[in-house]
C-alpha cells in the first residue's frame, strides 16, 4: 500500500494512462491509506469517499472507451486532497472556525476546476487553524492536526493538515494557501515541497478569508506535493488568469532551457542577521548552495538589506490590518472563537489598529523595500535562505532557545514572512535533517512572475540533497 501511495503524481499518472494500475485501484489505496493514518494524524476533517470513487470509476470508463489511446489530463486519475480554505461544490468550507460552522460551498473555485479538468480526484479537504491565523494546526471545531514525524510536533500551519496528508501517503499533493509562510513552513516541518507562486498567477477565487485588500497583498494559493516536478505539474495545470482574482495578470507559462536556468547567479544567506537559526538549518542552506555550485552555478553568500524593516512592515499588514478587517466577522461572537485564536487576536490588540496614515505609510514603504530588493535582485535573481528557524516545533511551544539566545514565534517565521510582503515566488524543498531526525526544508525565492525559474533551481538542489522520504508513520 505504502509503495504505490509514495510514489509521484506525475509516476502515479502515468501509471493509469498506460493501464499499469486502475483509477479505482488507485483511490482505494489512498482511502485505505487515510482510514488507517487519519486517527494518528487528525489531518482531514471531510473524505469524500463516495465522491472519490465516483470520478474514479468516471475515469476507468473513460480509459475503458479510449482504445484509440487518446490523451488524458496530466493528472488523469490522479487523487488529491483540499485546503479546508478553497471551496469545492458541496463540500464544507469551514476555515477552522465555529463562525463559519456547516457552511457549504456552491460552486468549484477555478483552481479546483482547473484540476478536474486536468483529470484529477479529489479526495477530501484537510485541517487549519481558524481563520488561518496560525503556524500551528488546531481548532475548535476538529481538534489538533499532529506531523507524521512524530505526532507530539505540529505539521505548520495553515496548510498543516495538508502537509501532513500529502507526507503520510494520504494524498498524492494538493492545494495549500500562504500569507506568511503557510505552504512554505509546513512543507519544511513535514520534509515535502511546496510553491508561493507570485500573487496572481494561481487565481486566489475561491478561497476563505477572500482575496481582497491586504490579503490581496499577501497571501496566495498555491500547490504542495512530495517532489518538486509534482509541485510544478500541479502548477502548471492551477496557473492562468481569472478576472475575478484582483491580483491576476493574463502571464503565460514559460519554458526555461537548462542553460538558461545555470545563468542565474545565486545569492544564499544562513541568517537574517536577527533571528539565529538552529545549526543544521545553516548546514542545510549550505548544502543547497554547494549543491547548486556542483552544478556550475555561480553562488555567492549574500543577504538582502532591510529585512527587519520588511517584517515590521508585513506584520502592519497581516497582523493589524487583518484584525481589522475581521472585527465586523467576529464582533459579538469572542465566545465562539477557539482558544489559540483567541490568544492570536490578544497578541496583535497589544498594538493598536492601524490608521489611514500609517496604512499609507505601510503600503508606501513596502512598495519602495521591494523596488531596492528587485533592483538588488537583478545580480542574484535566485535567493537560498532557511524557511524557518528552527524545524517542526512540539504542540503548543512558543519560543526556542537557539544558539544560546531566545527566538520568539513569529520571529522563527520570518524566513517567509518577508516574501508574502515582497511578492516574491518562493519554494521550499528538502535539503537536511535535525539531530531528532526532522526534516529542514530550504527555501528557494525568485524575482515576481519567474515561478517556473524557482522550480527548476530548487529542482537542482532536490536531485543532489534527495529529496523526499517517507516519515516513521509509515
């Protein structure tokens, strides 16, 4: 069961479209898979069994009437799961909270037609902490999402129950969704990859909180799989512009030449210079920028300017503002809130709500740190950096002691926070391990629109670091 439920979309598909192993055969496994794990892990909150068997025997059809061997989608059969954020039709799109309790989806949002019209099964969607608004995955309304490396540690969050399906063999990738660092640190906590696309490449409609104001800024959709070539297939299939997404631009999809990609000069940085990092995340930045200089790269240790003023400037934004905007949601209704996000909404109160001067002031500032860092960019237009501090941290910590000093929660985050504020395209792919045997992603960031540019160096560094593999709960 395992060997087939670890092997690669891309494998996977292929597989079905040669008649190697049937749809059907397929979803069974993953829904074994999930009724044996899902108790451990407590990553999906819906399993559309029925559904997921339905498309499945849709698709054996199809291949049984294809004699001729027309094509499929390139994710013909292929099964998926769902951030509990992105509306699928008829299923619960919760968002972890008691506020949004058996609120049920219409309609499919783009992203998730676009993947059935790439031939895709969906499976089921996955936990988060309410209102995303946390890197741990724990709510109310389900519980506690727990890492398939040891489930005294949490898989991240927001995208924490997505990350942790997709690491146990549950699903063969899915969709994640990212504001500072959503996708990015739960791939690194669980050792699977993941894209932030540019804002306005994947079509952000669809998702719970709506793609509008200073999430329009920040946050994004974007895929999450085992390896980097499912992660970029997925991306391929979600990308494309959708006027209803205020952030979309009609960007086509490009192709970049091996040669091409070894031109890009690569800046790598071990810490911000701030907040430590725990030693092995260091080693595994190195070993990812020795990895690409095997390969002819032109590497350099270099580190961006202003990063603690980008941060304080992404916190106006996706702490205050967004508390701001969510108080007409939440006013009369504190006592339904779940205790974490009770505790989140205290933290940022310590600070008052932005006013009209300094909100300008916000989006003033970020427009001119992004400038510098884009002119800065134009000699490294790949940056290597950690994705977080320290790696996959135990249920309910919220500061480390590191290298001898104390690194506070959003602190350790930052490695990805500054990215959501920039606009930047960024991946996380593994690259190291902690002396617990945790996996320690590192974190590969590109110039705005040059997503596929990302993927391909971050493709370099999986085929050299190796990527994936498989966590004890296996």
């Amino acid at each position: 069961m395992s060997e087939i439920s670890y092997k690669s979309l891309v494998e996977m598909a292929e597989l079905v479209r040669s008649r190697q192993i049937s749809p059907v055969e397929l979803v069974e496994v993953h829904l074994a898979r999930i009724e044996q794990l899902n108790p451990k892990l407590n990553a999906y909150v819906y399993v559309d069994a029925a559904g997921a068997r339905q498309q499945a025997r849709a698709a054996e059809a199809a291949l049984a009437k294809n004699s001729a061997g027309d094509s499929f989608g390139p994710l013909f059969g292929v099964p998926l799961s769902m951030k509990s954020s992105v509306e699928v039709a008829g299923w619960l799109c919760e968002c972890g909270s008691a506020l949004r309790k058996n609120y049920v989806a219409s309609e499919d949002a783009p992203l998730v037609a676009r993947l059935r019209a790439a031939g895709a099964i969906l499976l089921g969607n996955t936990n988060v902490p309410e209102f995303l608004m946390s890197y741990e995955t724990d709510n109310s309304l389900y519980g506690r999402t727990n890492n398939p490396w040891d489930v005294t540690r949490t898989p991240g969050g927001s995208s924490g129950g997505e990350a942790a399906v997709i690491a146990a063999g549950c699903s063969a990738g899915g969709v994640g969704s990212d504001g500072g660092g959503s996708i990015r640190i739960p791939a690194h906590f669980v050792g699977i990859c993941g894209l932030k696309p540019t804002p306005g490449r994947i079509p952000s409609t669809g998702h719970y909180p709506v793609s509008a104001g200073p999430f329009a800024q920040l946050g994004v959709v974007g895929p999450m799989a085992r390896t980097i070539a499912d992660v970029q297939c997925l991306f391929e299939v979600m990308a494309g512009h959708d006027p209803q997404d205020p952030a979309s631009a009609p960007v086509a999809l490009r192709e970049w030449s091996d040669g091409e990609i070894r031109k890009l000069r690569v800046g790598y940085f071990e810490d911000d210079g701030v907040t430590p990092v725990t030693p092995e995340t260091a080693v595994a930045v190195r070993a990812a920028a020795e990895a690409l200089r095997q390969q002819g790269f032109q590497v350099e240790a270099w580190r961006p300017q202003n990063l603690e003023r980008v941060w304080q400037l992404w916190w106006n934004l996706f702490g205050r503002a967004v508390q701001t905007a969510f108080e007409p949601t939440v006013r009369g209704r504190e006592s339904e809130l779940s205790p974490m996000h009770r505790a989140w909404r205290e933290h940022v109160a310590k600070q008052p709500a932005l006013d009209g001067q300094e909100w300008m002031n916000t989006m003033i500032g970020r427009d001119a740190l992004r400038g510098k860092l884009l002119e800065q960019m134009e000699k490294f237009p790949i940056l290597l950096c950690p994705a977080c501090a320290v790696p996959a941290f135990r249920q309910g910590e919220r500061e480390w002691l590191v290298q001898g000093r104390r690194v506070e929660y959003l602190k350790a985050m930052s490695y990805s926070q500054w990215f959501n504020l920039l606009g930047n395209p960024a991946a996380v792919v593994p690259a190291g391990k902690s002396p617990e045997g945790l996996p320690i992603g590192v974190q590969v960031v590109g110039r705005p629109w040059e997503d596929e540019a990302v993927l391909a160096v971050a493709a370099k560094i999986e085929q050299v670091t190796g990527g994936f593999r498989p966590p004890p709960i296996a």
